[in-house]
C-alpha cells in the first residue's frame, strides 16, 4: 500500500499526490481507449473541438462497423433506428402511412381515348393541301411561313429525344440571352443604391436556421427518401459502392493508410463523414452498410466532405491512389454520394455535438448490448 503523500512544511497535513491534469495525444489508433473515449462523450469531457485526428478516426471506425453489424441484424437495426426516430418525435409507423396516403393522393394523368365507330381516316399526303381546313382553328400564329421557327413545322417534333431537346433549350436560351444583351446596349445598368438594400435586408437571426436541428425538417427529407422514384433512383446509384469482393484489409487499416497519405484531412471531415453516414443508414435508411460497399462510401465521404469544409485539399489523381481507385471511378462515386444525399451537406457544431454526445453513444451502447446477448 503506497503511504500518503506529505508535505515537509506541513507534516501534519496529509496531501493527495498530484494527479496528472492533462493527457498526451495518442499517436497511433492503437493508443485510443474507445470505452474511455466513450466515456468521456457522454459526460461532456469531450466535444468536437477538443478531439485529436486519431479519436476521430476511431470514431469514424466503430460507427462503420456498428453499422456493418446492424445491418446484418435487420430486427436489430429496425428497433434502434425507431429509438433514435422517437428522440426527434418521429414514429416510424404514422412515417410509412403518411408515405403511403400521399402516394395514393397522387392521382394519374388523364388519358385521352379516341372513340370512333369505324377505323380512322388515312390522309394522302400528296393531297393535303386539297383538304378544306376552314372550319379548323389554327394552333400557328398567322405569320409567313419563312418566319415560323423550322422546329415548329417538323412533322416528327414530338419524337425528339429528349437529349436533342435539351440541347435545343439551350441553344435557344444563349440565343435569347445575346437578344437581350444586345437590346440593352445603350440602356443604362439599373443600380440598386445601398440605402434600399438596408432598409428591406433583416439580419435578425432566422427562427429555423438549416444549421440546427429541427423535427419538420427532418420529417420532410424521411418522406422524401420514401417515395418509390428516390428509392429506384438510390438503387441504381449504390451500385457504384459495391465490390466483387472484400479487399484484403480491414477498416482501421484503410483509414490509417488515409490518415498516412492523406494528412490534410481535419477532425472535422472525419466527424462530418461519421454523421453524414449514420443519418444515410439509420434516420433515412437509405443505405445498408456491408463489407463490399464500405471502402467506398469511405472514399466518397471523405473526399466529398474535404472539398466541401477545407480551402485546400489532395490532387484528385492522388487521393485515388491512396485509397487505390481510379480517379474515374472516384468521381462516380462522388457524385453518386451526393444524389444520395440530396446535396444536403450543411450541419452545424451544434448538430456535430449532439451527435457525439447522443447518437454515437447511444449506438455504442446498443451494439454492446447485442454483442452481450449473442455470447449470451
């Protein structure tokens, strides 16, 4: 048993022995304490802005495997997302049948039936300008046909493709656009003077800011990943994710080969891809984590979140070669990532925070459970 510390001065006065007030950073992964660093979230000690680059790492980690194993568990996965749903007021049930009413409010276009008695009418071309088309309103303005636009008078106008169209729209747009810049050639620029722009422009603090949480929001985008267009078009876009085979190297391995190679990416884009892929998989179920399609969602997250929060980042041609893709394929699964999650990439300290200290935990402390029932 060690004796109590005293001091020479005071011996009288039994003093604790000085306790150490700060810790070193670790300086590998394997120096992180996950419970401890656990621990420490949920009692507040840490936050987003006192995590070094290896405690985000570690997060980033056990959140893709809790992932991984929930999604093994589809029970499992049901109760902890209508857990963490009810948190922000949502029940998953009342969700679904509010999905299915609007669908059913959805109501088909009309369909325009010919009735007739006998079989239709075939016109001679060579004779179409015999027929009398007097009692006929016309569509066309009357205006010289060498005025018309020639796409008005194509007898296949309505077969375009949809490319072509588009590429129609466009050209007539710049088209348009020079007319107008060539009309106010001459015209003065309309100025807006400085006084009116104070006068009609509040900076008064926005009573639902995008940057915090909110329940009417979230509830929108849980319904907008419900309809049956958005999850076809999510279906098709998790194929890029998807490997052939499980690569020969773990999680933590592929992250420390980033976090080697890769030095410039902050704590933040870690935590930032840490929630982006848990409100993906558990508060959308959107995505369902697997060993195949894991390494790649990596890739996207990172490398999105890089572009999004740094002013300067990795060559794309490099980043690939770190995370051993082609930059191709590395700009598909961008994009990818991207539709899948709406282009919403905005999130606040405050939602960062409450996700450490809330959700995280509260993902920690049921896979433990699981964990517990199945040796069990």
């Amino acid at each position: 048993m060690t004796a109590a510390y005293t001091n020479k001065y005071v011996s009288d006065i039994p003093l604790k022995r000085p306790q150490e007030t700060f810790t070193d950073d670790p300086g590998s992964l394997d120096e992180v304490c996950l419970k401890d660093l656990v621990f420490d979230l949920a009692n507040d000690v840490k936050d987003v802005n006192k995590l070094h680059s290896f405690h985000a790492v570690a997060i980033f980690q056990s959140l893709l495997e809790d992932l991984i194993h929930l999604g093994e568990n589809r029970d499992a996965f049901v109760r902890f997302r209508r857990q963490q749903l009810e948190l922000y007021s949502l029940d998953i049930d009342d969700l679904q049948a509010e999905a299915r009413q609007s669908k059913l409010d959805e109501s088909p276009p009309e369909s325009h039936e010919l009735s007739c008695d006998g079989p239709l009418p075939v016109v001679d071309q060579h004779n179409v300008q015999k027929i009398d088309t007097s009692g006929i309103p016309s569509v066309l303005p009357d205006t010289p046909e060498h005025n018309l636009d020639t796409a008005a008078t194509e007898p296949n106008r309505a077969l375009m493709s949809q490319e072509n169209a588009s590429v129609q729209s466009l050209v007539t747009q710049s088209t348009d656009t020079e007319n107008e810049n060539e009309n106010s050639v001459g015209k003065g620029l309309k100025l807006i003077l400085t006084e009116l722009l104070v006068q009609t422009t509040s900076l008064d603090m926005p009573l639902d800011p995008i940057t915090c949480h909110n329940i009417a929001r979230l509830q929108r985008e849980v319904l907008f990943h419900m309809q049956p267009k958005v999850q076809t078009q999510a279906e098709h876009l998790l194929r890029c994710f998807s490997l052939a085979k499980a690569p020969p190297i773990s999680i933590a391995q592929f992250l420390v080969r980033i976090k080697t190679y890769s030095p410039s990416i902050s704590v933040s884009v870690y935590i930032h891809s840490a929630y982006m892929i848990y409100k993906l998989c558990v508060l959308l179920d959107v995505v369902t984590l697997t060993p195949l399609n894991v390494y790649r969602f990596i890739l996207a997250l990172l490398r999105c979140l890089t572009k999004k929060l740094e002013d300067v980042h990795q060559k794309q041609k490099s980043f690939a070669t770190v995370g051993g893709v082609a930059p191709k394929d590395l700009g598909k699964i961008e994009v990818s990532f991207l539709y899948l999650l709406n282009f919403k990439l905005v999130v606040s300290e405050h939602i960062l925070d409450r996700f450490l200290t809330k959700d995280f935990v509260a993902l920690r402390a049921f896979c433990d459970g699981l964990d517990r029932n199945e040796v069990d």
